[in-house]
C-alpha cells in the first residue's frame, strides 16, 4: 500500500508531456514553452447575463480563463484580486473571461459578481461542459479554481490549479503580456 501512495504521488508530480507540456515552478505556476504550446478549444456560449461570447473573439490580445462557482470558498477569497488586476490591465490588451461553473442557477452567480464587484464576463457552464472541451492534463472538473492564460494566439501559456493573489497572477500574465 505505501509503495502504491508513493507511486502516485510521484506520477502526480511529473511534468512534461505526461501533464499538457506543462512544467510546475516553484510558485505552483505552470508553464508552456511557447513552441510547445496548444490551441485552447472552442470556449464559447451564454454568460451569466445571457449574451454570446467566444473567447476566440479575444485573438490578438492575452486572455485570462478564470474557473469559478459561487459556493468556492478560493474563489470568494481571489475575485477581489482578479478584478483588481482586471481593471489595471485591460488596457494593455489583456481581457478576463470566467467560466462559472457547478451553479445551476446563474443567479447564484450574479450575486457573486455583484458581492465581489466582478465586471469581466463569465460565460456559465454548469455541468461543466466547457472544461471538459481541454486535452486531459491541462484542466479537471473538480480542480475549482483553476487559472489559464492564453497567448495572443490563442494558445495555452500558463496555468494555475489553486487559488491566486494579485502577485501570482501577475506572475502568469506578464511573460504572456512581454512576448512579442
């Protein structure tokens, strides 16, 4: 049994192609090398207010996918950062896109908008659907929150599987932001 536990806990800690291409730095920030890195899928549908959005209407700028449910106590604790870098960036061409997931009632969602002062929006995506258009390895259901970047491409560059402040968020936009 222990060398069961250990076994997975090393298969766990892998990185490189057994994990998306991505490489786990010390911050628990991963990354993509920029020639490794693959296209996001179709992230498109209603947001929480009821409009269309395409995340691949975004192409030409950096565009950060923020994972979220209403209930999650990590998300409750990073929107107030998010929104902050949000705002500071968005005129550096960096756009934020939620994916509100695990609230069947978009009005559960709403009102977290609301608490937390979230203008970004967030397309909802209650079953989950969304996220399981990712290559297996990039990101998983029940990992919520979870933080990608993508590049001007289009393209995964950066992830996070845990909650973020201001500074780790900053981390895994601005070598996105800096590439030409």
């Amino acid at each position: 049994m222990l060398m069961l536990a250990a076994s997975l806990l090393v298969a766990g800690c892998s990185g490189g192609d057994a994990d998306g291409g991505f490489t786990l730095g010390e911050d628990g920030i991963a990354t993509v090398a920029k020639e490794d890195r693959d296209l996001a899928p179709d992230l498109s549908g209603r947001t929480l207010h009821g409009e269309r959005l395409s995340v691949a209407s975004y192409r030409g700028e950096v565009v950060v996918l923020n994972v979220w449910g209403s209930w999650c106590t990590p998300c409750r604790k990073e929107a107030p950062h998010f929104e902050k870098v949000h705002e500071e960036l968005k005129s550096q061409g960096v756009r934020f896109v939620g994916i509100n997931v695990g609230d069947p009632r978009s009005a559960h969602a709403r009102a977290f908008e609301k608490e937390f002062g979230v203008t970004y929006p967030s397309l909802h995506d209650p079953t989950s659907k969304l996220m399981l258009r990712f290559e297996k390895g990039t990101l998983s259901p029940t990992t919520i929150p979870s933080t990608l970047v993508l590049d001007r491409d289009g393209r995964i560059a950066a992830r996070s599987l845990a909650a973020l402040g201001e500074d780790g968020l900053r981390r895994m936009i601005t070598p996105v932001l800096a590439e030409a």
